[in-house]
C-alpha cells in the first residue's frame, strides 16, 4: 500500500488529468456546406444530402453547390395534428423522420415517426408513438435493426424500436442526464448526441454520456449524422447561414 502523501499527489494529479481529458475536444470543426435554408436536422445516404426544415425535406446535391435535387414542402399533407420535423435519418433507401405537433415542452402531442421514400421523397407510412415523449431526433443501428428517439424535453433516456415492426424494445437511462437534445447520429457502436446548448455528447449503448465537443459557434445547435469518418452537424446562425458544419476526428481516443 502507498504511503498517504504519495497517494494523494497522485490522486490529485489524476484528477487534474481526469478533469482535463473529460473536457477536451475530441473533435475540429474542418469546414462548412453552403447555406441549407434548413434549421432541424440532417441526414446522408453517402451521395446525396437529406435536411430537414420544420415544415420540408430537401435533397441537394454532394459537390460544391448543395443544388436542390429534391422537395417535399407538404409533409403533413392530409393529416392534423402535425406541425413539426426533427432530426431525421437515412436507412435502406428510407428516411425515418420524427414529427409531432410542438409549441413548447408543456405543449407538445402527437409523437410519430413519417417514412419517407428517400428517392422521390413522398410520405410511405405515418407510424404513432404512444409511448414516447416528445420527439426530436432519430437514428438506426443497422446491425441491431433498431431506431433510436432522443427528446428535446427529456434527456433522462433515449427510446429503443424494431425498426421494422416499431415495437417498443427498451429505454437507455442516459448516465450523466443530458439536456436540450436536438439530434442523435450512430457510428461504429457508438451514438452522437447534439445539444442545443453547443455540446456534442458521445453516447455508449448502454447509456453512458461524456462531452467529445464544444462548439464557438452561436445559434441553435440542429440535428446531424456520421458518415465517412465526419460528424456533419447543422448549426443555425441565422437565415443564410444555416450550414452544416463537418468535424473530424483529432485521433485516437485517451482512455
Ligand atoms: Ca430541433
Ligand atoms: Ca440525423
């Protein structure tokens, strides 16, 4: 067994470490997209890009221009009670989109999931989930099947579905809570949780949150997804400069 002191200077030391590691960015913002003209989220198929307005879904183009090769400015068509769009994602030619009708989080209803086809983007199917809270953000784990929903208004757990069939599977308590979440991405076993406050949160499948990001960008902090080594998230400074923003990897991770 150490003696006392020696024990302390290094319990100290691995506390300043500790500290200093928790809160280190694991992430650089490289570069931006063009102006979106989206403020909720955003998802890719690999080639194309897929964002998500309040009220639209707009497919643009993967080169320099982001040019707009697809609209549905009528997602709610034919339905009431439905008034807004989150972070949706891309899975198997599909986009699952949450939607719900949201004034504020005393004032919410109608928590569903739309599928859209992801090449002509026209509404397939309106599933409702009864037993989720409000609704800000989807993403599949492919390998397990499952579609994962995260709350602006709740970030004590995330929601787990069969993908196919909807079903509730489980909730993941979140391990420190997290706040304000406005968009969930997966990748490689792990889940990226943004928060409207600026802070990006790794999430383990068993609930374990910790800080890899903090933005200097201001604005609402929007949905985002993971694909070829970048997390492409949507930050909303303002009209004209809702872009997405590309971060990679400063390297491995220090245990
Ligand atoms: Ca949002
Ligand atoms: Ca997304």
């Amino acid at each position: 067994m150490l003696p006392l002191r020696p024990l302390i200077i290094l319990l100290s030391l691995c506390l300043v470490g500790c500290a200093a590691v928790s809160t280190a960015d694991l992430f650089v913002d490289s570069s931006l997209s063009p102006d979106t003209g989206c403020h909720q989220g955003y998802a890719t198929d690999g080639s194309v890009h897929f964002l998500f307005d309040t009220h639209r879904i707009l497919k643009r183009t993967n080169d320099s221009t982001w040019r707009i090769i697809g609209v549905n400015d009528k997602p709610f068509e034919g339905l009431t009670g439905f008034d807004h769009i989150g972070d949706g994602d891309y899975f198997e030619h599909i986009l699952y989109v949450p939607v719900e009708h949201y004034s504020s989080c005393t004032n919410d209803s109608n928590a569903a999931i739309f599928l859209f086809d992801a090449t002509t983007l026209v509404r397939t199917r309106v599933i409702d989930l009864p037993v989720a809270q409000e609704i800000s953000g989807v993403a599949v784990l492919p390998s397990m099947r499952e579609l994962w929903v995260s709350s602006y208004c709740d970030g004590s757990q995330l929601w787990v579905y069969n993908v196919d069939t909807f079903e509730l599977k489980r909730t993941v308590r979140l391990s420190p809570t997290l706040s304000t979440i406005q968009g969930i991405a997966y990748h490689d076993a792990t889940f990226y949780i943004a928060q409207n406050n600026g802070i990006l949160q790794e999430v383990t499948v068993d609930g374990h949150t910790r800080q890899v990001f903090k933005t200097d960008s201001p604005g609402a902090h929007e949905g985002l997804d993971y694909s070829q080594e970048e997390l492409r998230w949507l930050i909303d400074e303002g009209l004209g400069e809702q872009k997405i923003h590309f971060l990679v990897s400063t390297g491995p991770m220090i245990p």
